[in-house]
C-alpha cells in the first residue's frame, strides 16, 4: 500500500490506536517512530479529547506508552492502574517500597525547604491491619537527583536553583492534575459505556428467556434473585448478544431458571405447610390452657406424624384448609396425649433395673414414681428424675420425644435418695418422689460446713449436691435437720437476700400461667406479666416452674447456712 495512504489513514487514528499499531511489525514501527513521523503522533494526540499536552522531557509516543500501557515501569507487571503522574511512570504495590518513600524516612536528613520542592505523591497508608490514614510519598530516584544539584551548585547560585525547580514543580504539579483529571473523566465515560453495553444485553437475555416460557418466573423473582440474574457472568457481561453468544449462555441460564422455580416451589411449599402446623399448634395451645401448667403433652411433631393430622397438612397447596378440618383433632387431644404419655412411659420403663436382677420379673409402672428413680441423659449427662424425663430438653430438640442414645438408669443417683430416705426414716422401696415433697425435710452437708455454719438443702437438691461435690464425700456425711432448724432454714429461704438469688436465677425455668410463654428468669416473669397480662403483684396461681427446670437452683429452695450443730 502506498505510504500516502497509509499517512492519511494515521491522521484518523487516536493515541491508543497508533501506539498498538506499532506493535504489529517493525517495519510499521521503524516508520512510526522516526523523528519525520513525529506530526503523526501530534494529530492522534489532537483527535484525543480534552488530552493535555505532552510534558516537557516526553516525546508523544512516550507519553502515549504512559497512557495506554498499563504495565510497571519498574518489574513489567500487568494490569497496574496506579500511574504517579508527578514523576510520570507507573508502580506497582510490590515496586514502590524499592523506588519510593515516606517523608519521615529522610526529612530529617534533609531541611523543611527543600523537603516542599520535592515532588510527592499522596498514599493511603495502612498503620494497621484496621487503621489506615493518608501520607506521602517521594522518589528516591528524584530525591538524589535533587539533592546532588543542590549541593553542586555554589551557595551564591543556589536560591536561583531553588526558584527555577520551584517553578518547574508547580508547572508539573499542575500538568500532573490536568492528566488525573482527563484519566479519571475517561474511565468514568467507559465505566459508563460498558455498563449500557452490560443493560442493554440484560434487557436482550431477559426477552429471549421470555420467549421460551419463563416470563412468569422473571415475574416472580424477588430484589436478590433479580440481582443474582444480573450477575450471572454469562448475562452480566460487557460485549453485545450475538446469535453464537447465545447458543453458548442458553444452557447455563436454563439451568439458573429451573433452579430459581425449584427453590421457589418449595418455599410457597413451606409456607402453606406452616400455615397448616400453625393450626395445629394452636390447638395444642388452647388444650395445654385447660391443663395444668406443669402437665407433660406431646409436642407439635408428636401431632404431625398422626395418620389423620398428616393426611391434612399433606394436601395438595391447592387445597383450602381451615381449622375445622382439625376438628376432630381437638375433641381427640386428651385420648391422644394418655396414648402419648403412655407410650412413653413404657420407654422410659424399659430403662428400670428388674427386681433381683431376675429379667423374667416385670417392672411395675409404680416404681417410676418412686424418689429413688432417677435416670441419666446420654446427651447432657444430668440425673433426671421421673416424669421429668418425659418433658426433658434433650429428648425433645427434634420437637417430638425421644429417648436419647446412651440414656440409662442412674444407679449413683437411686442409691444416693435411698441413703437419704432412709435418712429421713422412709422406706427407700415405698416411698415417692411426691411423698418426699410433701415431707420436704431439710438435709446438711457435713463436708462443706464453715464458720458460717452448715450448708442446708432439701433432698432433691442433696442429691445434686453429693454428685456433683469434689473431692468426693461418703454418704454418712448427710444428716437429717430436727424440726427447730428446719423452721429456721426455711425462714432463711424466704429471706430477701435468697429470693433475690431466685429472682435473678438463668435457667429457662419460669412459664406464665395465663399463656404458656417461658422466660428465662423469674423477675422476667414479674415484668413480663405486669406488662402483657397487667398483673403488678404476681402470685403462684400465676407462674409455674416447667417440668424440665433443675433439680436444683431455681427449680428448689436456694441453699442456705445455720449455724448451731
């Protein structure tokens, strides 16, 4: 091709493109890069918009090579955006330790003048891994040049020298400006022109998706499914929709869609199925409202996995289902929890040792009630007596009860109350748990008696107390109270310092009365009836202890000292 043309063909041509086409043979760049051709670079700099002029020092394919050549001056790493236009060179964060500086590392070497007429840089500085703050930065490279001047020159010429390089600074300074603000305006006009580019492809995957049947899908997307679309990489990307380009993307995004109906299915699914339990759980709580607080009753899954209670919830998404359709569930509730409770009564029976180890005697349901029975969780490791078992935390976390793996009797634990029924003159194999209640006899621990006297409790909390003591103690160390210091214990237990342990007692314990809901600590309970049931001064009738609440603590009366033997 003749060079006139291929000149003419230059004059259209702008910065970037003429710097790349010096890169596509030598001979091309032999004939750019000749002094004669130097009115080439000067056109494709004019046809750059609003480009500043070529810095003194730089020829324009220089000056090109710094804009469009995004590799460090220094390593030759690609992709470094950071160009420092006051020494006109780009640096990479591995690079700028070696080539640069902070100001504090040698302005003491150096006086405050001359430390202004060195040109600088403003970083972002991280002091820490969570602080970071804005310093300088200067050229080592600039620093020596500058220095080494200054100190050539006799002391009568320098303040010209200073006055001169002061000059040249600010004419740097301002053209380093005028070229940050051209970069920054070019990237945004591509930012911009990318991301129509971007849309205007969006809006062409979302028709075509349209066309294959899935408009009422791209209907039903929420914010965040709308935005996980938009971010597909195979739409969300900067270059125009062809036919090929789609043939490529079109499975990926199909795969998206059914994904996308799946998982909506199933949470319109979800949420029909809640609204079902939702009735049903609220007829177990107007069931529970009519019992006593502290009655153990099957829990919501227990009702769920009923044949009846399960062909309702079950229906089809379709089908309307109210609360009459559970009718028969209500007026069956107290049939269903004796079956339940039974049920699990012969469970938790099976756990109980046979009568002189003879395994062809039977275990009668009686002995479950007795306060030497106590069983040992296999997830939390507790002595539990009966029923508490039944409405135990850990045999509940899957909302139906279960007997955890590893539950067993606890045998540390029975022979433990026998010692302490015997104590309190009762026959270990007649007498109940509720009958020791009644009694409620206070015991002391000979071990842990101090100058502020003996450590009193009442037997459940005994039994919890040797268990758990260290180092351990022999039985004989329990003694039963006569009646003058078990009068006196107890007044000590209605004490304003006890009941305040009491109040502020966390154990998960203290239900209400009036609508079930449990808390966490009984002055929770004060300040939850005063405010949802009105009630200022609240009594027993009022709050209840679940069945689950420790043996000890909170559940019984706070340990208190006497003194006197």
């Amino acid at each position: 091709m003749p060079l006139e043309i291929n000149f003419m063909i230059f004059r259209c041509l702008q910065l970037r493109d003429l710097l790349h086409l010096c890169w596509t043979s030598k001979a091309i760049r032999d004939e750019l890069m000749r002094r004669s051709s130097s009115w080439i670079w000067k056109i494709a700099h004019a046809n750059v918009e609003n480009l500043p002029e070529c810095p003194s020092g730089m020829n324009e394919a220089q000056f090109a090579h710094l804009l469009y050549h995004p590799y460090c001056h220094y390593c030759g790493i690609k992709k470094v955006q950071n160009v420092f236009w006051v020494h006109y060179v780009r640096c990479c964060m591995e690079c700028r330790p070696t080539h640069f500086t902070y100001g504090d590392d040698f302005s003491r070497d150096v006086s405050d003048l001359l430390v202004k007429l060195l040109p600088s840089i403003e970083v972002t500085h991280h002091s820490t891994p969570h602080a970071r703050g804005k310093e300088r930065i200067y050229s080592r490279q600039a620093i020596g040049k500058f220095i080494d001047g200054y100190n050539a020159i006799p002391s009568d010429g320098r303040a010209m020298y200073l006055l001169r390089h002061s000059q040249r600074l600010a004419s740097t300074i301002d053209h380093a400006q005028q070229c940050q603000k051209w970069m920054n305006k070019t990237e945004s006009d591509r930012f911009h022109v990318l991301e129509a580019i971007r849309k205007r492809r969006m809006s062409e995957v979302r028709e075509r998706l349209k066309e294959l049947g899935w408009e009422e899908e791209l209907k039903e997307m929420d914010m965040w499914s709308k935005w996980t679309l938009h971010r597909n990489r195979s739409a969300w990307q900067a270059r125009e929709l062809t036919p090929r380009i789609w043939a490529n993307i079109e499975p990926k995004l199909i795969e998206f869609m059914q994904n996308f109906k799946k998982k909506r299915l199933e949470r319109e699914h979800f949420y029909v199925f809640e609204q079902r339990w939702r009735i049903v759980e609220k007829i177990l709580l107007e069931f529970a409202l009519t019992r006593p607080p502290t009655d153990i009753l099957p829990r919501i899954d227990d009702l769920l996995v009923l044949p009846e209670v399960k062909e309702i919830v079950e229906r089809p998404d379709e089908d309307m289902v109210a609360r009459d359709d559970f009718a028969e569930l209500a007026l069956r509730l107290p049939e269903i929890s004796q079956t339940w409770l039974q049920a699990n009564k012969v469970a938790v029976l099976s756990l109980m040792p046979n009568k002189g180890g003879d395994e062809d005697t039977a275990v009668g349901e009686d002995t479950l009630t007795l306060a030497t029975t106590y069983f040992c969780c296999g997830q939390c490791r507790t002595p539990i007596s009966y029923p508490r078992i039944l409405g135990h935390g850990c045999c509940c976390k899957d909302s139906s009860w279960t007997l955890r793996e590893g539950t067993t009797f606890d045998i540390t634990a029975s022979n433990i109350a026998s010692h302490l029924v015997s104590l309190c003159g009762s026959s270990p194999l007649t007498m109940t748990a509720s009958e020791m209640d009644t009694m409620d006899p206070r015991l002391s621990c000979g071990a842990c008696e101090s100058k502020r006297g003996r450590k009193v409790m009442d037997w459940r909390s005994a039994v919890n107390h040797h268990l758990g003591h260290y180092p351990p103690v022999k039985l004989e160390n329990w003694s039963v109270l006569n009646e003058p210091d078990t009068a006196k214990s107890r007044n000590e237990e209605e004490s304003e310092k006890a009941l305040k342990y009491v109040m502020k007692t966390w154990n998960m314990a203290w239900g209400c009365t009036r609508c079930l809901k449990v808390l966490s600590t009984r002055a929770e309970l004060s300040l939850h009836l005063d405010e949802r049931h009105k009630v200022k001064n609240a009594t027993a009738t009022d709050m209840f202890v679940k069945p689950d609440a420790a043996e000890y603590g909170v559940r019984r009366p706070p340990f208190v000292r006497i003194q006197g033997k």
